[in-house]
C-alpha cells in the first residue's frame, strides 16, 4: 500500500513539474518576461561584492559536471559497497546520466542564447534550461531519496532536506548572479529535473512493488489452499 502512495506522488509531481516547464518554455519567446528577468538579475547582482562573489563561484563550481561527477562516483561507491543497494545503484545512474542527455537535448531544441550583461565567468553553450540547476536538483533529490530510509531521526532528516534544498537554490542562484543565466533557465531546469527524476522514481517504485508482489504471492496462494 505504501508504495502504491509513492507512485501516485511520483507521477502526480512527474505531470506537475512537466506543465509547469511547457509552460515556462513558452514564456521565454515573450519579450515582456525578458524585461521582468532582467529586473531581477539587476536586484540579484545588486549584492553583488567580491566576498560574495567569491561565494557564488564556489556553488557553480559544485554544480559544474566535474564535481558532480566526482561526487556520483563517491555515492555509487557508498551504495554499492556500504549500503549493497543494486537497484538503488541502477536508479542513481539513470537519473544521473540520463539528466544530463536531457538537459543537452533541451538545450539544442530551444537555441536560447544567453544574457549578454554584466557576465562575472565567462561560459559558451545555450542558456535554456540550466545544466547547474538541473544536475543540482537530480542529484540532491536522488541524495535525499536514498538516504532517507536508513535515517531513523526526525532531526536528521530535516537536515538532509534542509541542506539538500539549501544546495539547490545556493547553486541556482550562484548562475544568475554570476551572469550566465536568466531566472527561467534555473525554474526551467528545476521543472525538467523535476518531470525526469519523478518519472525515474515511478518505475523504480513500480518495479520494486511488483517484484513484492511476486515475491511473497506464492505464500499467499499457499495460505489460501490451507482454508
């Protein structure tokens, strides 16, 4: 029954995150909203000073590919040597991989071309949607997702979703102050994020439920031959 609850919160947040970034792409072609986003890079690097600068650098560093790779070779090591998690190991390598095969795809077919002001890092590539934010969200999620289950503590656990989300925004925030994104390019990458890890969750639940169900049906069979 329980995980039946999580495959109907997996793909009701799959369908939410997937509205949310149609609608969103549709908004980036209106020049009104390039106006707007403007408005708020300007409030976002208005902070701007070289402490916090500094700051900023350090979080699009842990977005970048690099750490991120790094970081997702340490946690595959951890669950399949640590925890002995199979399906887990399965499930953390397709999110992954498969987030940033998406965020290139993405990328190609909306050619946004990137803010042209007040760069602080200077980068190639397009804009929409961010590869920081999404890789930032898929990893932190999958982070929050495995975890949770081998944290007894109410504390604890409120850390973990506490720092993940603290990541998250750190790192989405960090590329529009640094210049090389507008604000829907990180909601963009959140919301795509959002649609493919859900769905990666959903038939890693579906699978998990009806291998159970296979499982221990024979035991069920053979309690109902006894009546």
């Amino acid at each position: 029954m329980k995980l039946r609850v999580y495959l109907i919160i997996a793909f009701v947040i799959s369908i939410t995150c997937m509205l949310g970034f149609v609608w969103t792409s549709m908004l980036i072609s209106d020049r009104e909203i390039i106006g707007f986003e403007r408005r708020i890079i300007a409030v976002v690097q208005g902070m701007e000073s070289p402490g916090l600068t500094k700051v900023m650098k350090i979080f699009t560093f842990i977005g970048s590919t690099k750490f991120v790779i790094i970081l997702s070779m340490f946690l595959i090591f951890f669950l399949y040597k640590v925890l002995k998690h199979r399906l887990e190991l399965v499930l953390f390598i397709t999110a992954i991989a498969g987030t940033a095969i998406l965020n290139q795809l993405l990328k190609q077919w909306f050619h946004r071309i990137r803010p042209d002001f007040h760069r602080l890092i200077e980068i190639g590539g397009y804009s929409f949607p961010s590869g920081h934010a999404m890789s930032a969200f898929t990893l932190y999620v999958m982070i929050s997702f495995l975890l949770w289950r081998h944290i007894s503590s109410r504390r604890w656990r409120s850390i973990l979703i506490f720092f993940s989300v603290l990541m998250i925004l750190a790192i989405g925030i960090s590329r529009i102050y640094l210049g090389v994104h507008y604000p829907s390019d990180i909601i963009g990458g959140y919301l795509a994020s959002g649609v493919w890890v859900s769905m990666a969750v959903f038939f890693f639940q579906y699978y998990k439920e009806k291998r159970y169900n296979n499982k221990y049906k024979p035991v069920r069979n053979n309690r109902e031959n006894l009546f």
